[in-house]
C-alpha cells in the first residue's frame, strides 16, 4: 500500500486536530505536520516533502492563494487541496487558477476527505459538486480546436497525463506536449488545472463524469 504524506494548514487548532483525526484512521495517509500560517506551511513543505497539502484560504502571514502561488514558484511538487469555510466564486476562482487541486468545504464528512486526498494524490482534480457549480459559472465561448486537440483536452480532463495521452491516441509524446501547449495558447489558460475545468464549463466532458 502506497503511503500518502499530508500536511494539515489551517490556523484554528481545533480544526487542525480534527482533520488529523479524520485522515489517521486511514492506513495509507500519515500526517507529516501541522502549519497554523502561511509562512510557515511553505517551509514545512519543503522541510517534510508531503504528497498532499490540506490548506485553509484565511491564515496570518500569508493567505492560501499566496501560498500557492509560492509553492508553484519554488516549483514545490505538493498537491494542493483547500478545506475552507468560504466557497464563494470570488475565492475558488484566485485557488484554481493558483494551482490548487481540490477544493472541500469544511463540513465534509471523514470518508469523504479521505476519498479526496487519495483522488488529489492520484492526480485528479476534485471539487464538490456544489463548489464546481460556482466555479464553473455560465458557459463560455470556445475558440476553434481541432478535432485532436478536443480529444486531447477531453483527456486532459480525464487526468492523464501526456505519456498516456500519447498511448490512448497513439502518437508520440511530443506530439501531445505541442497539442497542450496549442490548447492552452488558443483558450488563454495558464495550465492543465485550468484546461480540465473549461472542459468541463464546455461540454467537452460531462459534469458527472466524475471528473472536476
């Protein structure tokens, strides 16, 4: 069994010693540490390696979009998932877009973190079905793909990744990285986080397809 590392941020220590509760009676996530602000996270990251990142949005010294943002710039490989009281468009759309891949509300049920951090951990993106309603918002208008690149972003959205994107269309990873990089170019996105959900918005994929 694979063990997963988890790092809990969240600055109300009762919440803290919950979500450990939670996720210590799986066998497979051991928790690393505990952050009860910003700065503080970013160096345990870096310090403990974890898999996965439980990240509160409010913290002093620095908010969960700032350590983010930090986190990618350190190009620190941690998954990021938010568990957050505040599920508003205005602060999912800043998360996502900062590479956060995972958004919860802190009312989630034990079995269903656990089930979250294992998805996050494989690569998924995850986000309750209510969340992903907000954040996805009205459609909107897709510039021309071509018929490969919206099998491409389809799978994207599916969470493979490009190795296995090559193998399901049968052509040559460099070829799937100048579809991605075309895709991203054309809908004016950042990076994959951000294509799965268009891909979504879009109805490239379904919304019950379990994914995003």
């Amino acid at each position: 069994m694979t063990e997963i590392r988890v790092l809990i941020v969240d600055d109300h220590p009762a919440v803290r010693r919950g979500l450990r509760t939670f996720l210590e009676l799986a066998a497979d996530l051991r928790v690393t540490g505990e952050a009860a602000d910003g700065p503080t996270a970013i160096d345990l990251v870096e310090q403990t390696a974890p898999d996965v990142v439980l990240l509160d949005m409010v913290l002093p010294g620095m908010d969960g979009v700032g350590v983010l943002r930090e986190l990618a710039r350190r190009a620190l490989p941690a998954k990021v998932l938010v568990v957050t009281s505040f599920t508003d468009r205005a602060r999912l759309l800043p998360a996502v877009r900062a590479g956060a891949r995972g958004y919860l509300s802190k009312d989630v049920d034990p079995q269903a973190l656990v089930a979250a951090v294992r998805s996050v951990h494989a690569g998924h993106l995850l986000l309750e079905p209510e969340v992903a309603t907000t954040l996805l918002g009205a459609p909107a208008d897709t510039p021309a793909l071509t018929a490969r690149e919206r099998d491409v972003l389809a799978l994207i959205a599916d969470g493979r990744s490009n190795r296995e994107i090559a193998r399901a269309l049968v052509v040559a990873e460099k070829t799937v990285k100048t579809h991605v990089s075309s895709i991203l170019m054309k809908l004016g996105l950042a990076d994959r986080t951000q294509a799965a959900l268009h891909a979504v918005r879009t109805g490239i994929v379904p919304r019950d397809s379990g994914h995003g």
